[in-house]
C-alpha cells in the first residue's frame, strides 16, 4: 500500500535520489525517523529503485537500438544474466511471442554497436537468432530529465573509473561512498569528488524509479509501426501526449517507429492499441512485443505530480 506521504517521498526522491533523511522530512513537516522508515521500507519492498541515470546525450550515446533475441529456453536466465551485466544495455525485458527477450542497447559509435551485435551478443551461449531495430532518434524517453545536447562540444568521455563509478550508482544511488571506496581502492574524498562532478556536469542524475506493478501497473509492451513515411512525424506527434506511452523512437528505417507502453493490465493495452494507436495516421502493420519480466531497467517510468 502505498500512502499520500510515500508518494510525496517518491516524488522527491525523483528530484535527488540522494535527498538525506533531514531534507525530505523538513520538506514534507514530517519527523525524520518517519521518512526514513517509509523510504526504507519502499526501497526494501521494491516499490522505487535509486539509481544513477548517464544523460545519454552529454556521453554521446548516438547508436540506439532495441535488439529482439531468440533463445534456447533452457539458457534463458543465463543469457538474460550475460546482458543485464553489459554497460552499454539499458533494458533487458523477457517477452512473449516469437522472441524471448527485448533489449535496448546504446553506444557511442555505430562501430561499438555491430561489434556488440556481431562479437558479443552472437557468441552469447544459447542466443539462437538476433533482429536488431536500429533507432534514428528518440522522440519521447528523457523529458524532464535531460535536455538535448547539440554539437560535440558538451560531450563528454567518460574515463575508466568513471564508467565503474556509474556502475555502482545504477545499481544502488544511495551507496554508502565509504563502501564505493572500499571496493575500488580510492580515498573516500576522491570518490565523493568525482561523484558530486559527474552529478554537476548533468552526466548523471540520481533518482527514483517507481517499480509499475506497485502503482497498478501490470502491462509492459513495446510496439514495433510500420507507418506510411510521409506520415512518421505526424504519427509521433499524435501519439505523445498519451501518458500510457512512455517512449517513441523513430527507425532508421523511414517507416519505422517504436512506442514504449505501460497499461494497468493486457485488455486495457489491447484496447488502447486497438482504439488509440490503429486509429493515428496511415500505420500499416504492427508487431507487440508484451513483456513477461524486467530484469533491467535504467530509463523508466516515472510518478506525475499529479498522482499526489
């Protein structure tokens, strides 16, 4: 059960992550042994994730794609595992359907991408078959958390610990630094520097990220369109205030655009493709990929203040 006062707290979180316990309560008038104990028990009970988010604009992550995979069943958790490991994958979703598993991948070079595509991914044990969807740019997936970069001369290139540093905080923003230390060999002050310029330079944003089955949320799919080309934009602009959609990429291929959707439940998803989606513009075929289990999420979905 999730209460006005969680919510609030998570609607802070989502502001900083890694918000002390003294901050959120002088925010909220509440006691500071009360927003911790509600913030624990949200994070022990897997209703928000605190996690580092790299501002794929600022490191360049140019090549995009959602890669669908057919796998031996037998090897399903073992491959899932190869994937959920590797940096440069941000989603890692097992689907129903024709394929086993979804993934979205980004790189700072299309060269990155086919050498993962041709020397990882393949020679993963127990992938039997990969069909790339190569993105030419993300319409809606970073509102309100990253402003895009034009030109190289923001960018950044991200060192070595660095990179490790950000590994740590997407799989939990509110490590102790002390702990980070400890793993790495660095003086704690030299991690706590390092960390506080990656979060000033916007190369990172700390957050939560609301688990959606908490929130009533049951049903994840992406839609792959295939759309009349003149129309593409149009499509994508129709389709972006719907809130239940929560990305849109458009394909290299002219026609192509994918859409990101969470549902309350499957009738509700059918109905909203059926009723919302196959009614915008001149959409020739669809192909849904509804997923079975997350086992990675970096960029997800987010509370609107006016669920409060």
């Amino acid at each position: 059960m999730v209460s006005k006062t969680d919510l609030k707290l998570i609607l802070e979180l989502q502001k900083n992550g890694r918000a002390t316990y003294a901050e959120m309560a002088s925010r909220l008038e509440i006691s500071v042994s009360t927003a911790a104990a509600r913030t624990e028990r949200l994070l022990r009970e897997k209703i928000i994730e605190i996690k580092a988010l790299p501002n794929p604009y600022k490191i360049g992550m140019i090549a995009n794609a959602m890669i669908a995979i057919q796998a031996e069943p037998s090897k399903m958790d073992h491959v899932c595992d190869q994937l959920v490991s590797n940096f440069n994958v941000t989603t890692v979703l097992t689907v129903f359907g024709r394929y086993d598993i979804l993934i979205n991948v980004s790189f700072q070079t299309w060269e990155d991408m086919h050498e993962f595509i041709n020397q990882v991914l393949a020679r993963i044990d127990g992938v039997l078959r990969v069909d790339p969807y190569f993105i030419k740019d993300y319409i809606k997936r970073y509102e309100g958390l990253f402003q895009k970069v034009f030109g190289n001369s923001e960018l950044v290139k991200l060192k070595k610990d660095e990179r490790k540093l950000i590994e740590f905080l997407v799989e939990n923003g509110r490590i102790n630094f002390n702990e980070i230390s400890e793993k790495i060999g660095a003086h704690v002050s030299t991690v706590s520097r390092r960390i506080n310029t990656l979060i000033n330079e916007d190369i990172i944003k700390i957050v939560a990220v609301p688990n959606p089955p908490s929130f009533g949320i049951w049903s994840h799919a992406f839609i792959v369109l295939d759309a009349k080309a003149s129309q593409v934009d149009q499509i994508c602009e129709n389709l972006f205030p719907f809130p239940e959609i929560v990305s849109i990429a458009n394909l290299i291929t002219a026609s192509g655009i994918i859409v990101g959707i969470h549902c309350r439940n499957n009738e509700i998803l059918y109905r909203f493709i059926k009723e919302k989606i196959a009614q915008i513009g001149d959409i020739q075929k669809t192909e849904t990929f509804i997923s079975a289990e997350i086992k990675k999420r970096i960029y997800g979905w987010f509370l609107d203040e006016k669920m409060e």
